[in-house]
C-alpha cells in the first residue's frame, strides 16, 4: 500500500497556515492540497494559490460529480473541500502529500484513506489559543467567538489523531512535523533536527 497523505489539524487560531507555509518554504518537495471554498478571498489571498474561490452552485457540483476527497461546512459558515484528484496524483507520483483540513474534514479523509496519518496541531494553553485568534484580526469579533467555542470541542478530541504536536515556537513545531513526515534532509542537504 502507498503511503497515504499526512493530514494537519486543530482548532482555529493554533496556526496551521503559519506552520505549513514554514514546512514548505524549506522543503518544496512537499506538495500542499489547495482545497476549494465557499468563502471569499481575504485580502492578499490568490485564486489558486491559497484556495479555489467557488460559488455554492460550483460547490454543489464538485460534490455531485464526487471529486471531492473530503468537505465540511467550517464554523457554520463556508464549505471547504480537498479536490481528490490532484491528491491521488500527487501520491500516486509518490510524494509527500499535505491536507490541512478543519477536524470534520480530518476525521473523514482519515476514513476514506486510512493509510494516511493524522497530526493534531495543539495551542500551549486555552489563552494562548484566545490571543492568537484574536490577535491576527482576519474575523469579526462574532465570527472569533464563534471559532473559539468551536476550537473548545475540538481540543477535547485531540486524542482521536495519531500524533498531537503543541505549536509552542513555529520552527519547533515545523521540525516536528518534518520528522513525522519522514523528511530528514533540507533541499540543500543539510540534516534538520
Ligand atoms: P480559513 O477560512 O481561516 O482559511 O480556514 C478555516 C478552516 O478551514 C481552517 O481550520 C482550515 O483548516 C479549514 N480547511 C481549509 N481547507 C479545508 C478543506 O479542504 N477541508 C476541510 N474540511 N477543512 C478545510
């Protein structure tokens, strides 16, 4: 069996975008599923790039013609999902594969590929989660309660992955996750931690 694609989780606010940019400016080889969504880009974000930008109905036909790996509705608000061709390409061509997907999201690609290993990303402390959320300004103080009361539910179930990292200083965490990934060298050889 192939080995299945690594799967980044963890409540709103923990930093998963900070840390998978990190992973991947040092390692390019591996390759980041860009999902699609309902919600509209953020400043500075690029169709293609940080997400495929669709329309409910674009949505619905993605779902329809099943060329979705996974989706879920996140906070109640946009619909998120992993194009499954381009990931089962990109195993197929055998390399490391990424999906930072929301918990819904985790727990249903982890069913539909179960060789694929599950990486809750933990905040240090309930506070710290609160500043981070609150402090990066990209929600409506409606839209970080309602991330936070997600996140609380979500913390509980963290022994549901296969590895829980706590996202203390981003370099840490990155050389964490580089070992889980099975990645030991930098593009320029030299050896990680
Ligand atoms: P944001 O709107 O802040 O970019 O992302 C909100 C949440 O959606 C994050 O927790 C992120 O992990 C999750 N997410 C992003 N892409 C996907 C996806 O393809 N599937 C699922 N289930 N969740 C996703």
């Amino acid at each position: 069996m192939s080995p299945g694609p690594v799967i980044l989780t963890g409540p709103s606010g923990v930093g998963k975008g900070t840390v998978v940019s990190a992973l991947a400016a040092l390692h390019p080889e591996v390759w980041v599923s860009v999902s699609a969504t309902t919600r509209p880009p953020r400043p500075g974000e690029r169709p293609g790039r940080s997400y495929h930008f669709c329309s409910e109905a674009e949505f619905d036909r993605l779902i329809a013609q099943d060329q979705l790996l996974e989706w879920a509705t996140v906070h109640g608000q946009a619909r998120y999902g992993t194009p499954a061709q381009p990931v089962q390409q990109a195993l197929a061509e055998g390399r490391v594969v990424l999906l930072e997907l929301d918990l819904a999201g985790a727990r249903s690609a982890k069913a539909r590929l179960p060789q694929a290993q599950s990486i809750f990303l933990a905040p240090p402390s309930w506070e710290e989660l609160v500043r981070r959320l609150s402090g990066r300004g990209t929600e409506s103080p409606d839209q970080q309660a309602r991330r936070l009361e997600t996140a609380r539910a979500e913390l509980a179930r963290a022994d549901q992955f296969d590895v829980v990292l706590v996202n203390q200083e981003v370099d840490e965490t990155v050389a964490a996750l580089v070992k889980c990934l099975g990645l030991t060298c930098g593009p320029t050889g030299q050896d990680q931690k």
